[in-house]
C-alpha cells in the first residue's frame, strides 16, 4: 500500500490530468463552435460556447465512479455545453444586430454574451419629474416588444436609474415609478408580463459622474436587461 503523502501526490497528478483534458476538449470545442473568424462569424457565439464547455465539463466531470467515467461524463457534458452556450450567443447576436438596425441612435445596445442591455436615456423618456412614457419614445419601445416577441425564451429587467439631485427616497421612488411605465409599454405592446420584472435603482448605480451636467444626464436612464433563459 501506497504511503499517505505519496497516495495525495497521485490523487492530485490524477485530477490534474482529468482538468487538462478536460480543458483540451473544451477548448477544441469552443474553437469549432465559433467558426472560422470569417465575416459573418458572431463574434458573440464562441464566447457563449466556451462558457457553455466549460460549465459542461466540471458538472459532467463530478458525475461518475471511477476516473475514465468522470472523463467521459466531463467530454459529453463539454459537448453539450458548448453547444447550448454557442446557441445563446448565437441569438444575442442576432437580436441585437436586428434592434442595432431597426431602434434610434441615442439608444446604447450592450451584448456581454450573456446578456443584452438595451438603454434609453430617461430625457428622451420622460419630461422632468413625469412618469408617463413620452410620445417620441414609444416608438423605440414598439420596436424593443416586437424583438422579445421575437425572441421569447428570455426573462427581461426593466431597471431605472436617477441622478443624485434631489432626495435619495425620492429619486428611488421616481425610477421605481419610471421602470414600471417602460414595463407597461412593452406589456402594451404584447410582451407576457411573466418574462418582464420592474426594478428601481434610484442614484445607487450611476455609470459616470453626479458632478457634471454630462454625467448626471447619462445616470438618467432606464437599462433594459434580457437574459436567455
């Protein structure tokens, strides 16, 4: 029988071996699933694949008695994982090339690859202190619900967001108010109020300066999240 010290030392050589393929796999994986670095490759899809291989892979590889069935496991579940992940980036990138084409210039579009965040400043929203969703803004918004019917297999967060002029509790009050008017738009326009939830964040999560006019005006903004499910 093996010494303890000398038993850890190869229980340890082993697992590493079982990450190295594992990680091999998965990453020739990722490398097929995101094409060729053509053209018209996502460039969203072999991201999503390589998150999908490597979830895949650890859950495959904690499955299993001995050693060649937790590699077995890990390689099938990189598989199926890469596939799944290179899926979802796959229709993040098409959806939002689509709103890129289709919704105004001054709303911002962010794909991570996990999610889409749609913005729309709160100036081009709301007049000052109303809640009611402006004319000129529906529009964008028509378009936005006719996307996540399009595209229905995902949970959206309707966040809003407020300088700091003003009262803390008011301005969270405001973007509560604010992120439940664009919810209702889009519910309006045929979006399930299942898939949609409405969040304020008042002043607590500011993407640029409260001491310019400038910055405040970019935290004055309703953030459309939408995550695949």
């Amino acid at each position: 029988m093996l010494p303890g010290p000398m038993k850890r030392e190869n229980h340890m050589i082993t697992l590493t071996r079982l990450n190295l393929t594992l990680a091999t796999a998965a990453l020739a994986l990722t490398t097929a699933c995101a094409g060729t670095g053509g053209p018209n490759d996502n460039r969203m899809t072999g991201q999503g694949a390589a998150i999908g291989a490597g979830l895949g892979a650890l859950a495959g590889a904690a499955t299993g008695d001995n050693k060649s069935e937790r590699i077995r496991n890990g390689l099938i579940g990189a598989s199926l994982g890469a596939a799944a992940g290179a899926t979802v980036g796959n229709a993040l990138d098409k959806q939002e090339q689509e709103l890129r084409n289709q919704m105004g210039g001054n709303v911002g579009i962010v794909n991570n690859g996990q999610n889409l965040t749609v913005t729309l400043p709160q100036d081009i929203l709301f007049a000052t202190n109303s809640t009611t969703v402006s004319a000129s803004a529906q529009g964008n918004l028509s378009t936005l619900a006719q996307s996540l019917q399009q595209y229905p297999n995902s949970t959206v967060n309707v966040i809003g967001h407020t300088d700091d002029v003003g009262a803390a509790s008011f301005n969270a009050d405001l973007s509560t108010r604010r992120a439940q008017s664009v919810a209702s738009v889009l519910i309006a326009n045929g979006v399930s109020s299942a898939r949609i939830r409405s969040i304020g964040r008042g002043e607590d999560q500011p993407v640029a300066t409260n001491l310019t006019a400038e910055g405040r005006q970019q935290n004055r903004r309703v953030d459309i999240v939408i995550t695949p499910n």
